[in-house]
C-alpha cells in the first residue's frame, strides 16, 4: 500500500502518523484501527494479536500460531517419531540416575 495512503502530511510537509482515539470497552480500554493501517498489516477481523509495552510506547503486532503438543505430533505414533529424529541431536553420554528409552 501506498505510504501516503496511510499518512498525512503537516502543514511544514513532514509526515504524519494516523491518531486514533482511545475509548472504554467494559472495564477495558480499546483502540479502533483505521481500514487502511488494518490492511497493510494484514489484520483482519476476529484475528488475534499480541501487545506490548516497549520503550514507554505500545506495539501491536499479529499472533503467530499456536499448536498444542497433540496438534504438533498428529499422523504419527511416538515410535514413528523416533524413528525419523531418533539421531537428529547427540546429547552426549548419559549421566546421573535418568531412565533413557532405547
């Protein structure tokens, strides 16, 4: 998208970042995304994001994807996992009184 789309422009010609309002939500405080910033980033409605405080300012950026351990290792049963990573790490000898499966 086009930066002029999303910035205006101040009377000296220096650009200026989109002001938003903030406003009550329950007992929370929300921000609306104006259209154009929304799009640009990719965020859609119902999407989930992640906020942060950094440097006294706030960023927002998109969740990555979450994944339970069931989701992640789907298709396969632990012996077929091992069968394929078995060797991918060595670890070294093993020490102290741990039961390690062969």
């Amino acid at each position: 998208m086009d930066r002029s789309a999303m910035f205006g422009i101040s009377a000296n010609g220096e650009e200026m970042m989109p002001q938003v309002t903030v406003g009550r939500w329950g007992r929370s405080l929300a921000i609306r995304l104006p259209d154009e910033i929304a799009r640009a980033a990719g965020i859609s409605d119902g999407e989930r994001i992640e906020v942060e405080v950094r440097d006294g300012g706030i960023m927002i950026r998109r969740a990555g994807p979450h994944f339970t351990l069931e989701e992640l290792f789907r298709g396969k049963t632990a012996q077929q996992w091992r069968a394929i990573y078995g060797g991918a790490f060595d670890w070294g000898a093993d020490v102290g009184g741990e039961a390690v499966e062969e």
